[in-house]
C-alpha cells in the first residue's frame, strides 16, 4: 500500500513539473522581426544585421535554452527534427527570460558568434516565417509570419501589443522592449489620467512644504544650540583668565602727592643752583602749594614772601 502511495506521488509530481514546463514554453511569442537593418540596432560586434525578439508572456522565468529558431520548418511534421535548425545552446545563463520579458536573436547566419547568433538569415530564405520550435524537436512553440515587402522596408513587423495575435509595421523600433510605444501622450496628462482630480498632488505639495518647514526648525534649533554652547564656553574662558591673571601693584601714595608743579619747581631751583643763577638775596624763598587754578609762575609774588627785619 506504501509503495503505491510512493508511486501516485512521484506520477503526480512528474506530471506537474512536465505540465509546468511545457506551460512555460509555449507561453514564449515571436514579437518583432527587423530583416532590412542598415541604421537600427547593432549588435555586439558593431554590426548591422537582420533581428527577431521573442517575448515571455507568462508570469514565470523562462529558459530557452535548447528550443529551435529556423525559417524551414521541413522535417517537424515527421518528428525527426531537421539538422539545419538553429539549437540554442544550454550553456549559456542569458538564455533565461524574466516574467513579460524580451531576448533578442541576430538572424546573421554566424552561429559561430555566440549564443545569440543564428545559422540563418531571412534576408536569404524563400520563406516569409521565422519559426520557434521546442527542444524535442517535435512541438511548435510559434510561428511568426510577416509579408515579403518586410524584405525591403527599414520598418520592423510585429505584434501591435506585446505577445498580442494582432500583427502590423510598427512605428518605432522597440528591441528589447515593449512593442506599444506611446509617444504622444505628455507627463501631464499621464498625471491628469492617475490623478484627475488633483487630490495626489496637493498632498504630496502639503508634505513637500511641512517638511521643508521641520527642516528650517530643526536647523534653527540646533544653530540655537550650538550658539548657546559657545556663549558659555566663552563666558567660563573669560571668567578663568580673570581669575588667574596677576594683580598690578599700587602705585607709591607718596609718588602721587608730588604734583607736576612742584617736579617743574624743584627742577628749575636745581637747574639755577648748579649754574649760579640763583639770587644774592638775604631773605628766604619759600615754595607752597596754592590752591589757585592758575600757575604761580607767572605771578612770582604770590609765592615769595618778605621777612621782617629785626
């Protein structure tokens, strides 16, 4: 009974990851081929040549590798395969496609270029399809027709809409990318479709602005801060030196009674002292300090005063 329970789950899980598998391929779509390239797209090697883009329609990664490109599709119908059909190699990590995304093939018959390099070039074939075909070499994936004036135009032909059946020259050439390119619609009205009544954009303005002004406040708060820091730094410096700064001496009190009269006085008496120049007088001269604003030396009588005679 285990061994059956053994076996039910193994066929089940076998059947999941095939039925996985094979969703993943066939959700793979030819979507745009460009033959005429002479001022499109270049390759690695700097070169013009014939393109084709397949895109991943599912929601899941998508690896190529092993699958067929080809423009002859001879030899599907028995099952045998056909040597001429290009493998993609499974060596290389880049053949796995993202979930809606794109991998471009150069249609060059150079396979010896690389991985992305096919043995073919539609330019040359008699057929007007490009064909991608599964690793067993009996499934078709997809078939990719296109007209024979595609030959001769320099636009590229494919779905309208990305992995779409609707197929058609397209107005730009999208490699790598979605094929519906929509050039005429401007930003403002883009943004007028998202947000018709303005309401997304007032508050994103309302945000904008409270917080430029949290911004200013924060700075001034700190600028504050930083103000206050350095007063009191400054204050405790000033306060520091006066505290260690040494004390003049006090000038000699008896210094400061000599008035600048009586230094000029005494010079003068020197002066004529040592140049004889002083009077024959018997009376005695005496000095005082008058308490006149005027200088006693232009009024001599009021410092010498006559002695009696006995």
């Amino acid at each position: 009974m285990k061994n059956i329970k053994r076996l039910c789950i193994l066929l089940v899980a076998v059947f999941s990851v095939s039925v996985t598998f094979g969703q993943q391929i066939t959700d793979l779509r030819i979507n745009e081929l460009l033959i005429k390239n002479e001022k499109n797209f270049i390759d690695e090697y700097g070169r013009h040549t014939p393109w084709v883009e397949i895109f991943n329609t599912s929601y899941n990664t998508v690896n190529i590798a092993g699958c067929y490109l080809t423009d002859d599709t001879t030899g599907l119908a028995a099952g045998n395969g056909n040597p001429n059909w290009y493998r993609i190699p499974s060596t290389d990590v880049k053949t796995q496609i993202p979930q809606r995304g794109h991998i471009i093939f150069y249609l060059d018959n150079s396979a010896l270029y690389g991985t992305f390099h096919t043995n073919f070039d539609p330019s040359e074939s008699k057929n007007n399809y490009v064909a991608l075909i599964s690793s067993n070499a009996k499934t078709l994936i997809h078939i990719f027709h296109y007209p024979a004036s595609l030959r001769t135009s320099d636009n590229s032909f494919g779905s309208i809409v990305d992995g779409e059946s609707e197929l058609g020259y397209l107005d730009y050439f999208t490699p790598g990318s979605t094929n519906k390119v929509d050039m005429d619609v401007t930003k403002s009205e883009k943004l007028m479709k998202s947000d018709p009544f303005g309401i997304g954009l007032a508050v994103i303005s309302m945000a904008v602005v409270f917080s430029a002004l949290v911004l200013i406040y924060i700075m001034l708060k700190v600028f504050g801060i930083v103000n206050r820091r350095r007063q009191k730094k400054n204050a405790a410096t000033q306060q520091t030196a006066a505290t260690t700064a040494p004390v003049a001496p006090e000038p000699d009190k008896d210094e400061e009674s000599i008035t600048g009269q009586e230094i000029a006085a005494i010079a003068t008496a020197l002066h004529l002292h040592l140049n004889s120049f002083h009077d024959e007088e018997s009376e005695i001269i005496t000095i005082e300090t008058q308490s006149a604003v005027y200088s006693p030396w232009s009024q001599k009588h009021l410092t010498i005063k006559r002695v009696q005679r006995r």
